[in-house]
C-alpha cells in the first residue's frame, strides 16, 4: 500500500510540476499567482486524499466544491477556485493525459463587483499633513504617498523600484510590473521635486552596499519592506482620523478614480497601471458612476 501510495504521489508531483512550468514559460504569469494555482490544486488533491488527479470524477470535484463552498469561503474565492482547476484540468487535456476535462459542465458562481475604497485629494492631504518631519523617515514617507497616489504604483513595484529606473528629466520611471512586463510611468512635476529631494536629503546619507540600487530604503540602508509601508500608511489614515478600510492599494485605486472622474483616457488609464485587460480598468468608470449618482442624490432638488 505504502509503495502505491508513493506512485501516485509521483504522478501526481508530475503533473502539478509541468503545470507549473506551464504557467511560468508559456503563460509568463507571477509567482503569487503561480502560488494560487498551487494551492487550489493541493486543496483538491488534501480533499481526494492523495488520489491521482488524472482519475478524479466531476462528481468527486463537485463534491470538493460544495465542501469549500459550506466551510464558508467567498465567491470570489470559490470562482478562483474553480477557474484555477479548469486551467489545471485543461492543461492536462492538451497533454492527452486525460480525454475531457471533469469541470466542463462546473458553472463559476456569479460574484458582485465590489468596488474598491478610494481616499479624496482631502483625505491624502490630512495623511501627509500627520507624517513627523522631525524624523529623517519624513521625506521617505512622503515619497511613498506621492509616487502610490501620484503614479498609480502597485507596493511591489515600489519597493523593487530602483534609482537607475528614474528617468526625472524626461519625467517617466520604468516599473517591472505583473508578469515580470516593463512600462513607463509618468511622474508628475510635484513628484519629481520630492524623489529629488529625498535622493538628496535621506537616501544618499543611509545607502550602503546592501542597497542594492533600491530607492525606498530603511534606515539601515536595506530595501523597505512591502509589510512596513503597509503600517505606515495604515498609521497615517488613523492619525488623519480616516475610518476606511486603507491599504497601500487604496492609493493606487484613488490614482485612477481621480484620472477617471476628471474624464482621462482609459486606455491611458490602462497603460499607467499597467493592466493586462481594459476591463479590469472598467471598474473605476463604475467608480465614476457611483460618485455621479451620490451627487445627483445629494444637490439635485427632484432626484
């Protein structure tokens, strides 16, 4: 038993391996999104106990489904769910490992699009308004806000951001996004001023060899961390006496919502923040819509 027990566990590292070089060479996708491939699949392969993926029956996996669906996770977990399954069960149809894939007929359940929490120009103000000049940390935080706000970057762009990616005089920086794929980002004049300064007034006197050409650095010199910018600006909302939920994203989403209600391009809009699909975009054009419609609510007499 032992020893059968071994081979399927072998069949099925084999599969799981060539589809995760699948998903690496031919789709070029990130390892966080690698990571959520695998994941789902040792989900269902914990809940089949071990038995070989190949032979799961749709019944078994609609079974999975129904389990994960009453232990409570969301829909858009369990839709990610399935949709990573599918892939894995296709991938495996184009190897003619099996002959038809077993979640062809599993309907992805339906998920509402929640819109995202966004920060006013006023509310960003009374954040950099609680940042402490009288620490050499200052300048760094208010660099943080300025490029997450003012350029739309995702946290993991900015903490891999590097000095040699700035291009201050033509106004662009170069930014390794999703999918390891490279776009230029504009910066706006205001920005550049503080990148200046803080390159100046902060980085130069704290970088040392284990830098590594980062520009957000720590005070020992190193690169930040993605968890301490995330504290900072959780404190800085909480200081600005700001309620919502608030993470570094937020920054990103109140970049793109301000471009959008001022009537920007959204294929621009797109580019800027580096989204593979313009229907991913599309979300802040609802954004647009929801804060229309409150202000038709508010200010119009028959409304």
């Amino acid at each position: 038993m032992h020893g059968s027990e071994t081979e399927i566990s072998t069949v099925n590292a084999s599969h799981i391996e060539e589809f995760i070089a699948y998903l690496s060479l031919d789709r070029s996708l990130s390892k966080n999104t690698i990571n959520a491939y695998k994941s789902d699949i040792y989900k269902l392969l914990n809940f089949v106990e071990g038995k070989n993926l190949a032979v799961v029956s749709s019944g078994e996996i609609t079974e999975f489904i129904h389990f994960v669906n009453d232990i409570g996770l969301s829909p858009r977990s369990l839709a990610r769910i399935i949709s990573g399954l599918k892939t894995f069960y296709k991938h495996l149809v184009i190897d003619e490992v099996i002959s038809c894939n077993p979640l062809e007929l599993v309907q992805t359940p339906k998920i509402s699009r929640q819109l995202p929490d966004v920060l006013s120009h006023v509310e960003i103000s009374k954040m950099m308004e609680h940042i402490d000049f009288s620490k050499i940390s200052g300048e760094r935080s208010k660099l943080i806000i300025m490029l997450l706000y003012g350029s739309g970057l995702r946290v993991t762009e900015l903490v891999d951001l590097r000095v040699n990616d700035l291009f201050l005089e033509d106004g662009f920086m170069k930014v390794l996004g999703k999918g390891e794929k490279e776009r230029l980002v504009p910066i706006g004049g205001k920005t550049i001023r503080q990148v200046k300064y803080y390159l100046e007034h902060y980085r130069r006197d704290i970088e040392n060899e284990k830098s590594k050409n980062r520009l957000v650095l720590n005070l020992k010199g190193t690169p930040l961390s993605r968890v301490s910018i995330f504290k900072m600006i959780k404190e800085l909302a909480a200081k600005a006496g700001i309620e919502k939920s608030i993470s570094p994203h937020t920054l990103r989403h109140s970049f793109a919502t301000v471009l959008v209600e001022a009537g920007a391009d959204l294929r621009a809009v797109q580019q800027m923040l580096g989204h593979a699909s313009i229907t991913t975009t599309e979300i802040y054009t609802h954004l647009d819509k929801s804060y229309l419609k409150s202000v038709i609510e508010e200010y119009h007499p028959r409304s």
